[in-house]
C-alpha cells in the first residue's frame, strides 16, 4: 500500500509553498498565476493526490457530512430508497451522510444534538411515510429541507410525493380505458390517502362522472392506517360482488392492500382485469411484479425526492420556497 501524497510532497516537488499548493487545489480566492495553479492541480493528478477532508472540515469549523434525522426511515425497505438516493448524489460532491433514527421515543431534539456534535455541513428531516410534522419552534433554524413530509406551519422547504395529482392520474387513466365504476379502498388516518381520494374526486368530475359513496371504504379498522390495523378488505369485496350493481375497477391505498383485494376477488370467482381492474399506489416491487397478474401501480417518488435533495445540500439547486411536490410515476403492468 503506498502511502498517501500531502500537499507538503507537491509543495517540496515544484519549490513552492504548502499554502500555495494548498490555495491551487482548494480556494480560488488565493491568488497566484494560472500557470502555477496548473502545475500543482496537473502534479496533483498524476501522483494521485486525494484530499484530507476531514482535516479540511476542522479548519472551516464544517465537516463534509449532511446529517439525516430518519423518521423510521429505515425500518421500511421502500422508503430507504431516499437515503440511497440522496447518498449517491453527495458522494459525487464529496459529501457523506449520517443518519440518525428517531423512531421509538427518541425525541427531535436528541437527534439534532447528536449530529451537530459532529459539525455537519447541513441537517435534513425525512420520514418514512408523507405526513405533517410538528418541530420544535427552536428546530426550526437547524433542519435545511424536509424530505416525505413537511412542517405543520410551512417554516421549512419541504418535498412532499404529488400524492392529490397521482389519485387524479391513475383515476383518469383507468376511466381512459372503459372503467366507470371505480372504488376507492382507502388508508384511513392518512395525509396521503386524503390527497388522492381529493385526486380520485377531481378526475370523476373532469370526465363528468358521479363518485359511488357507497364505494369509498377504509381497508382497515379503526381511525389510522398501519400493518396492525385489523383489515375489512375481505368483507368489502364480498358486500360490492354480490350486489347488483358493482365496481369494474378497484383502486387500492397501496400494494399490500391490492395483494389481499386480488385474493379476495379470487374468492368469489372474479377475473382481473376482465371483471375487475385494479390499480394502486407505492410500487413495492416484491408486491407489484410478483402478482399475478403483474399490479399497475403508481410509484413513489422516494429515488426523484432523494436526488433533489442532494442536489439542494450539495449546492446544486435551489431550495423550494416552502413545499415542492414530486409527481408520481405510473408503472403500466396487466391488471389494468
């Protein structure tokens, strides 16, 4: 293993002083001619100089870190793809990322204490489902951008998934293809499951239909959506089948609420799509591909949310004035 090059080994090299090589590969502001900076950044190169970051950090009073506070951020598979994302554009900044998980009890305030102790560059806030978040006022000042959520009064820029314009697009799109009569299986409790009932709503009345009320329903019991909730997806289909009139297509809160609707229709001996089409949000891939038939599904935006948020923490783009929607991305597959 060679040992690493320092700015003294390119100072000694070409006769010049450790500051000058340190102003040609660090700061533009330090004068000197452009032919001296061009053979210390050209020597730099060739030797294989790498900086020493963390020593740049100490000096600027920042470290090359963008802090996270994960809000059960990574307990779910699907919305780890932001800090993937979001990694991946830093990297090519030479920026890293620590992420620190408030999930079970551990206050905001603990982890924003946690990661300024570490001089971060920035500080961001993301959560693992879109929802409203109340931050301390005193938390305020120190959270740069909120990702999948937003703040409850709107003090912090924020990028939240079009959730009103995806219910709206995958409405229009199978009113587009001969369905009209379209339930809706909600999530109860959800931020994001209000956003597309509105969607679902907004597209029936562009294309001059009535909603069926009697087929807007929760998935599961009680006032808010979760895994634990006790699911009514089994007792709704069968109510819908067996009456006179009902649905040709049926649009679910999300994968795992279509996974049990396709075992329902199953039941009661209904074809998808020939009877029924059914469509969804989220795009969990071990769901949606794995079903059969394939679900069409629209994705979550988590990749598109990640990157520009790298983007805005490394530099590159400007932050959102309050709060920016993503747009979801309709994945076309054969339930449709």
């Amino acid at each position: 293993m060679q040992p690493k090059i320092s700015l003294q080994d390119i100072a000694i090299r070409l006769g010049v002083s450790v500051k000058t090589v340190s102003g040609a590969l660090h700061n533009r502001s330090i004068r000197m001619s452009e032919e001296t900076r061009r053979k210390i950044r050209s020597l730099a190169d060739e030797l294989g100089y790498e900086p020493n970051l963390i020593a740049r950090g100490m000096r600027s009073g920042v470290m090359p870190i963008i802090g996270m506070i994960g809000d059960g951020l990574i307990t779910q598979p699907f919305a780890s793809e932001i800090v993937r994302s979001f990694d991946n554009v830093l990297r090519t900044h030479d920026l890293s990322i620590l992420v620190t998980d408030i999930a079970g009890g551990r206050g905001i305030e603990q982890g924003l204490a946690e990661l300024q102790r570490l001089l971060p560059r920035g500080i961001v806030y993301a959560s693992m489902y879109h929802h409203v978040v109340a931050l301390p006022a005193g938390a305020r000042g120190m959270i740069e951008l909120m990702i999948n959520c937003r703040e409850a009064d709107n003090a912090v820029p924020a990028l939240v998934p079009a959730e009103r314009q995806a219910g709206f697009n995958v409405t229009r799109y199978l009113i587009e293809r001969g369905r009209r009569d379209i339930a809706f299986l909600t999530l109860p409790g959800l931020v994001a499951s209000s956003l597309r009932e509105h969607g679902l709503r907004a597209a029936f009345e562009t294309h001059d239909l009535i909603v069926n009320e009697d087929w807007i329903r929760p998935a599961t019991r009680g006032a808010t959506y979760s895994d634990r909730a006790r699911s009514v997806v089994r007792e709704q289909i069968a109510e819908w089948m067996a009456a006179p009139q009902r649905p040709d297509a049926i649009l679910c809160g999300n994968d795992r609420v279509a996974l049990e609707v396709y075992g329902a229709l199953r039941r009661v001996g209904v074809d998808i799509p020939g009877d029924v089409a059914v469509a969804s949000f989220d795009n969990q891939v071990e769901i949606a591909a794995r079903l059969d038939p394939p679900l069409t599904t629209m994705a979550l935006p988590h990749r598109e949310m990640g990157r520009i948020a790298g983007e805005i923490l490394a530099g590159q783009r400007n932050k959102p004035d309050t709060v920016e929607e993503i747009p979801f991305r309709l994945i076309e597959r054969a339930s449709v």
